[in-house]
C-alpha cells in the first residue's frame, strides 16, 4: 500500500466555485441503523410504528418487509395480512433527526456545507469540493461506497439547485448528476411530487391528468396561478435556479480551511506530515495573498472508521510561516491514532489577524527581532504548555512586588524602564516570607537568619537600602533592604520592616539572587 499518494489540489484543476447541491436520500433510515446494532434482524421482516388516532400506523420498513409490499404510513394490521411474520417495534419520533445530524457531522469531511433535511435526506453544498476527488462521478461513487459499508441504504443526486437534486435523488431511477443548464431536462419525466408540492396541490394535478412536471412546466404562469396557487410556481422557479434556495448547515462553513483527501488510508506519521505540509503551504499562500497570518490553527483527520483526530497549535503573533508551524504540528503529531487509517486532512486557521507583508523577511533573521522570539515562545509553548510562559514589564511602584506586571502580549510595550542601579535578586517572592534573625545592633545587617527550620550563617553583607511606600498607598511600614551572602556562598535579598526605635520589627526574606 502507498502510504503517500495524495489527491493533491496542485496536481488537479478545481472545479468552478458555482453551486452543486448533492442530495443524499436513505430510504430506509431508521431500520438500516437498527440493523447496524441487531444484525441477527437481516433476514427478518420489521417495522417501526407509533399509536395514531386509537391506532398503531408504519413509520418505518426494513428492505426485506417494503420488498414484500408493506410501507410507511400504512396501519400495523394492514401491514400483518401482507406479512403475517412482521416484527413490530416502537418508533422513536427524534430518532430521524438524531440519526441525520450524526451523519451530517460525518459528511463534513465531502463538503464544509451540510443540511438536514427531514425526515430522511441530507443536503450538501459541493461547490469546489468535487475536484479533490477526481470529479464529480468519482465523488459521488465515493460517497455512496461510504454508505453501501456503512449499512444504509442510499439514493445521491447532484444539480444545481436543491429543488432538482432532490426531485431527482427521491424519483428519478439510479444516482444522476445533472448537468448545468438541463434542469428542465430531468424534472419533465418526473411526477409533481418532486416539486415537494403541497397534497392538496398534488391531488389537484392527478385529477387533472397532469402526471409529470413537464406537462405543466411550460404552461401560462398566470393559469398555473390561478389554478394551483403560488407555491407551485415558488417551488418550479427554485428547482430551475430562478429563486435561491437557502440551506441551514449543521455549522457555519470555516473561513480558512484546506482539505486534503488520500487515495490510500494513511497510518504513518511520515505520511501525515506530508499531507500536513501541503495544507500548510496551500493555507500559508492564501494567507499571504490576503495580507493575514493565524493566530490558532487545527489539524483534523478524518479515519475511515468515522472517528476524527484532532491536534491544535497556536502563536505569539499572527504567522504565515509554513516551517514554524510545521514544528508547532510536529511536536503533536506523534498523539494522532491513525488506527485503521486516515482518509481525509482538513486544516483550519480557527483565528486569523492583519499580518503586513513588510514582515515576511524577518522571518529569515536568525537573531534580534521580535518576530524569532515569538517563534521560540511558541516551540516552548508546544512542548510545556503556554500556561508556563510568562512576560513581565516594569510598573510605577516601589514596593519590589509591585513594580512588575504580567504583559499582556508580546508586542506590549513597557511604560518605564527597569531599574538597574542597584541589586536586585533573579528570583523575587510573591509575598515576602518571616524570618528570625539574629541583630548585633540596631540597623545592623543580621549575623544569622532562620528560614523554614535552616539556619544561615551570613558571611558577608551589604546594605540597608531604604524602600518606602508611595504616599498615596501608605501601607505598612518602611523597609531596609540587605544583601547577604551565607557560608555555602548563596545570596539573598532580606529587609527589616520598621525601625527598633518605634518597636520590635520584623524580618522577612523576599528573594534570592543567582
């Protein structure tokens, strides 16, 4: 098996950006998933139904019971003389909807928009889509493939519009794509049905011997008015493109994502990385052309066991940079479960922000610009967790935890300067911790200090340095703050708050120098 044979987009020519609707009809929805849980009811004729008006009435025939003559909407009796061993069970009225959303979410790995079209269709928007898999013919076999070894029993349809997909896909005889500009073509031979009519409407046009679309397609518009109401000439014009046809996706269709299918399921991580690459080259060049780089970026790959795998990265600063953030990627790849085997690769810039194309040559520089930081905050992110990557920038107060704050980005700006006139220790305490010292006078460096149950001996000190609060704080009392250095050579950043004059002070340690 070649595990790298892509469909790649660069080796194929896409299609035209205009609409193609697939419509996806199951005839046999519910009993087709009941048989993917009970595969012992194969053989066996059943139903679903529900109690009606003092009776139980079909909702739903498996392919063994419909071949045999029952079918939807028909009561349970009449349904037992024609198939004396029908198997009964009780239908579940959500269970459509269920079941249509669940492979609605699965179908987005054919096309970003998908419908649920109750009770038993899906309504997929394929434009630009179809090309990723050799064309529309090789979609649409690929799809119904899926759906043959999946268990369910399916009709697939494509036009230009939905109301054609559907009529075509619901009446027509086998899986039929329609060609632009021939809607008018393969709705003639179909029955009014198709145009998704109203049944009064419906009842009207068989008793007038109108039993096809094309004999009364091309009537007087006006008599057509008249005689059957508006909304059979509202359904005509939307099945013929005249009136747009909106669709309701299980999700909104993703600004910047690239897909990328595989003629053979991929189970290495070389053979994800190469897939990887190519989305991220596609998206980077799209980005670039737009004058926009992503902030957060996500991987899915879709198995062929309907699972998807899902592996994410995000940045400092908006970045197109293909080789930093194939790194980002690479660092996760390795938690991807391939199983049986991956599909299809959809890539998706989840957050995209301006990105000048001035700073496109920065991203050669090996040292000294803000954009090589960002890149390296990002790899240590990917592999410890941004949660542990801090910056800080100078504050406007005295007290020592006080004068820094956490940035807010890594293009912030400080306000002041730091101070570097005089010492200050690498590592500073949140909060300044007690200490018991031992003082040969007032104003004295301590000769020893007590800090959790060990007792430093101070071999050399330097200080007091007066730190006092701001006037309009005014919390607590001055400090005097010491450099001492203890016999194993470690130095630390003590003070003495208040004065032995005014009482008895205390001693805190507040940080350590390196």
């Amino acid at each position: 098996m070649n595990e790298f044979m892509f469909l790649l987009q660069k080796n194929v020519k896409p299609d035209k950006m205009s609409r193609r609707i697939v419509v996806i009809w199951f005839p046999h929805l519910v009993t087709d998933w009941m048989l993917r849980k009970q595969p012992l009811l194969k053989e066996h004729s059943f139903a679903l139904a529900v109690s009606e008006k003092g009776r139980r009435v079909v909702k739903a025939v498996n392919t063994v019971a419909h071949a045999r003559g029952a079918h939807e909407d028909m009561a349970v009796a009449d349904c037992r003389s024609l198939v004396p061993e029908l198997q009964i069970f009780d239908f579940n009225i959500e269970q459509p909807e269920k079941l249509l959303t669940a492979l609605a979410e699965w179908f987005i790995r054919f096309a970003p928009s998908v419908s649920v079209y109750l009770p038993d269709c899906l309504i997929m928007d394929a434009g630009g889509c179809t090309h990723l898999w050799g064309g529309e013919e090789e979609y649409i076999k690929k799809i119904g493939d899926k759906l043959d070894r999946l268990g369910y029993s399916n009709r697939i349809a494509m036009a230009d519009t939905v109301g054609t997909a559907w009529a075509v896909c619901k009446y027509g005889t086998t899986n039929t794509i329609v060609k632009t500009g021939t809607e008018r073509e393969a709705l003639s031979s179909l029955p009014p049905a198709g145009l998704r009519l109203e049944g009064e409407v419906l009842e009207r046009l068989l008793k007038l011997g109108l039993k096809t679309i094309g004999s009364f397609m091309y009537m007087d518009r006006v008599a057509l008015r008249r005689r059957f109401g508006q909304g059979i000439l509202h359904r005509l014009d939307q099945a013929l493109g005249a009136v747009p046809e909106a669709l309701n996706p299980i999700r909104e269709i993703a600004a910047y994502e690239e897909l990328l299918p595989s003629f053979e399921p991929i189970r290495t991580a070389e053979g994800i990385e190469i897939g990887l690459k190519e989305l991220l080259t596609t998206l980077c060049l799209r980005l670039q052309k737009e004058g926009k780089g992503l902030r957060k970026c996500q991987l899915k790959c879709y198995r062929i066991d309907g699972a998807v795998e899902k592996i994410e990265i995000g940045t400092n600063k908006p970045s197109r940079n293909t080789l930093h953030l194939f790194k980002l990627f690479e660092l996760k790849i390795p938690t991807i479960e391939p199983e049986l085997g991956i599909e299809l690769f959809a890539l998706e810039a989840t957050v995209v922000e301006e990105l000048p194309n001035t700073q496109d040559a920065l991203w050669t520089v090996s040292s000294g610009n803000e954009s090589v930081i960002a890149e390296l905050l990002d790899r240590l992110a990917g592999k410890n967790g941004a949660q542990h990557i801090y910056r800080y920038l100078p504050d406007e107060h005295y007290w020592p935890e006080r004068s820094f704050k956490m940035a807010s980005s890594l293009s912030e700006k400080p306000a002041y300067s730091w101070r570097t006139d005089l010492p200050r220790p690498l590592h500073i305490l949140p909060a300044p911790q007690a200490i018991e010292v031992s003082v040969p006078m007032p104003d004295y460096p301590p000769l020893l200090f007590i800090f959790r149950g060990a007792v430093h001996r101070i071999k050399k000190a330097d200080g007091p340095e007066r730190i006092e609060q701001e006037w309009w704080m005014q919390e607590g009392l001055y400090r005097d703050y010491y450099c001492l250095e203890d016999e194993s050579g470690a130095r630390y950043w003590v003070f003495r708050a208040g004065d032995y004059n005014s009482g008895d002070p205390k001693w805190f340690i507040h940080g350590f120098f390196a």
